[in-house]
C-alpha cells in the first residue's frame, strides 16, 4: 500500500518537522479527510446558526466569562467568508509569493476549522480557548507550509498542522508532570481502544483484550495508564459540603498518633508522680539507667564513671530504687482495682 509520504513532503527543509502524516496509507488519508469534512461541515452550520450567534438572546447570570469569550470569538470568525478550491489555490499561490493580505485572508478563512478539530480536545486538561490558541499556531504554519501545486486540499492538509500543535500543547502544557509526546499517543490510542470494546463486550476490557485491540504491549499499557493518572493538589477540597483540603487529612509520618500521644503523656506523668517517691540520687540512678533523660540509657560503668561511684555502688542503688518503684506501682495498682 503506497505511503502518503507526498502530503509529509511539504518541502526540503520540513521533513522532520512534519512527521505525522508519515507512513498514512491512501485510504486512511482519504478516510481523514472525508470524516474532517463531515465535521466541519456541522461546526459551520454550528458556527453559522442563530442559537450561538443571535447576540440579541439575554445572558444569563450563571453564563461563565469562557463561555461568553466563546460566543464573542465564535461570532467573529463567522464573518469570515468560506473558501471554495479554486480561491484557496490562488491565495496559496498568493502567500508563496510574500503576501501578506492573502496569508491572512486565508488563515482567517480556516479559523472554523481550528475551532471544530479543537472541540475535540475539550475537557483533556487546557481550557477551550488555550486549544483555539494552540490550533491557531498550527494554522499559521500550515498556510506557510502549503504548497498548492501538490493537489492535496488546504482543509485537510491543514487538519495535520492544527491537530499536533494542540496534541503537543496538550503534552506540554496542561499536566503538572509533562507527559512525552509518544506517551500521549499510546494514552490517546488505549482510550479509543477502550471506549469502542467496552461498547462491543458491554464491560471494562481486560489488558490483553487492549493489547490486541491497540496493538499495544501489556507493559506499555501499564505505563499508560500510570502516566494518564492527574496529580492532585493538597489544596484541593475534601469533598463539596467540605471546607477542609486534601492537606489536612494526609498524614504525617513523623508525627504520634494521637492514642500513642495520650498515652505517651499519661506514663509521663505517672513516672514523674512514682519517681518522687524516691531520693535524689535514686531517682538520678534510674533516670540515666533507663534513659529517662535522654534517648541513651547508660550502663553501669558509664554511670558510675559520670557520677563518682563504682559499678556495684550503681548496682545498689539501682536495686533499692526499683524495690520502691514496685511497691509504690502495687500500691497504686490496688488503688485503682479497689
């Protein structure tokens, strides 16, 4: 099956710059190309009827400020008048030879199509009309690329351009973490995959149903959808009766658990009320044996050395402490049962 590797061809120097028409069969092209035509064919009846255009129809309260700069920028390109093949060739022609009126004639003729191939990109993380924008560059360098002397129609040779400038801009620009390129694509690919089995088998297909459906390896399929997933931020709400954020509900690792809090100040108190049944030198033997003071219990000779005495002086004095600790703690323990 012959490549459409003309179409790619735009001229010497552009090969690696317009890489997405490579290797599309003929009856894909043409395929593309009459679905682009059905579409945009409604996105201008679309553009054209009184239900979006009518400025006369009241705005309503709750109507967002993108929606009404939608509506604006809708009503705009609509007066652009649409061009026939004939028309396009001369203008083509007419940029190839450095005029400017007829680039701009022709990109404004086309903004229609911009906006019908970024509807399709709503809701993937950049606002419609960061997508018009995108769409737009490619536009731009679509009318600077054509050469109309190839036979292959603006429209669709232009539905090339736009759609990876706004797929690109989708990679780049509307994830926290960007996403390759390629990557994108595989997301793309798995989610048309997905969509159209999970009509035929009537439930979520299984990863080796995508993989043969897409084409794609269970790794990669795997790896797609760990990158489709979207970071959320710590200031995102718990929930929408909820004034509290994500922050407030993760935990701190480093932090007690509140139970183990409690009872870490409830046995504080308590050795502070025992020990004070004891001598100071008793209450210093034990409170360095056992790490009272610090994180670093002592040993026998460590503390005997700090405090003057001989290992089974310590000894002695550690004995006896403990001797009252235990009857202090039964005393409190029969307290407390009786």
């Amino acid at each position: 099956m012959k490549s459409r590797a003309r179409a790619a061809k735009i001229d010497d120097h552009s090969e690696q710059e317009f890489t997405v028409v490579e290797g599309v069969s003929d009856e894909e092209f043409e395929e593309e190309s009459s679905d682009l035509q059905e579409e945009k064919s409604s996105a201008f009846e679309l553009l054209s009827s009184d239900d979006v255009l009518d400025n006369e129809r009241p705005v309503l309260a709750h109507r967002s400020v993108e929606e009404d700069s939608v509506r604006i920028y809708l009503k705009e390109i609509s007066r652009h008048k649409l061009l026939n093949g004939r028309e396009e060739i001369e203008l083509a022609r007419a940029v190839q030879a450095g005029d400017a009126i007829a680039r701009r004639k022709l990109i404004q003729a086309n903004l229609r199509l911009v906006v019908s191939i970024a509807k399709r990109y709503r809701n993937h993380g950049l606002s419609f009309q960061d997508l018009v924008q995108e769409g737009s560059l490619g536009l731009i360098r679509a009318v600077e690329k054509f050469d109309p002397e190839k036979g292959n129609k603006f429209s669709t040779y232009a539905t090339w351009w736009i759609r990876q400038a706004v797929t690109r801009a989708l990679a780049n620009k509307s994830r926290t973490i960007r996403v390759p390129v390629h990557m994108n694509e595989a997301i793309t690919k798995l989610k048309r995959s997905a969509t159209a089995l999970a009509q035929e088998l009537g439930r979520f297909p299984t990863p080796e149903e995508l993989s043969e459906a897409s084409g794609l390896s269970k790794d990669k399929i795997s790896l797609a959808f760990d990158s489709a997933k979207l970071p959320l931020s710590l200031d995102s709400a718990c929930s929408d009766d909820s004034d509290g954020t994500l922050a407030d509900i993760i935990e701190d690792a480093d932090a007690p658990m509140p139970d183990e809090a409690t009872a870490a100040r409830l046995l504080s108190r308590h050795l502070h009320d025992v020990l004070n049944e004891l001598t100071d030198r008793e209450k210093e033997v034990i409170q360095f044996r056992y790490g009272l003071n610090n994180d670093r219990s002592l040993s026998l000779e460590e503390l005997g050395r700090q405090l003057n005495m001989s290992r089974e002086q310590v000894r002695q004095i550690e004995i006896k402490a403990m001797q009252k600790l235990r009857r202090t703690c039964q005393a409190h323990l029969r307290e407390f049962l009786h």
